[in-house]
C-alpha cells in the first residue's frame, strides 16, 4: 500500500545584523496514496540571535 510523493522547497536567508539571522521555507509537498490525496504548503520562519 504504497504511494508517491513529490515535494518542492524554497529557502531564503538574510543577515539584518552582525548577531541575527533570518530564515524562510516555503514547502510544497504533493502526495497521494490510492484514493487518498494529501497536498500540504507549509511555510516557516526562523530567527536566530548569536552571541
């Protein structure tokens, strides 16, 4: 009972500061599974602070 699965991704980085970092994911993910579709988009955003 197996199925497919296709995913795409698009990642951005940016320093807006000597001890900060920004991050951002934009996920696409195209799944299915006989009858059974499940298409998710995810995005996500990370910010880091260094010291």
């Amino acid at each position: 009972m197996g199925g497919k699965e296709h995913d795409w991704t698009l990642g951005a980085n940016g320093y807006p500061g000597e001890h900060l970092k920004m991050q951002a994911n934009c996920i696409w993910a195209f799944s299915d599974r006989g009858k059974l579709q499940v298409n998710p988009r995810i995005f996500e955003v990370r910010a880091q602070v260094s010291f």
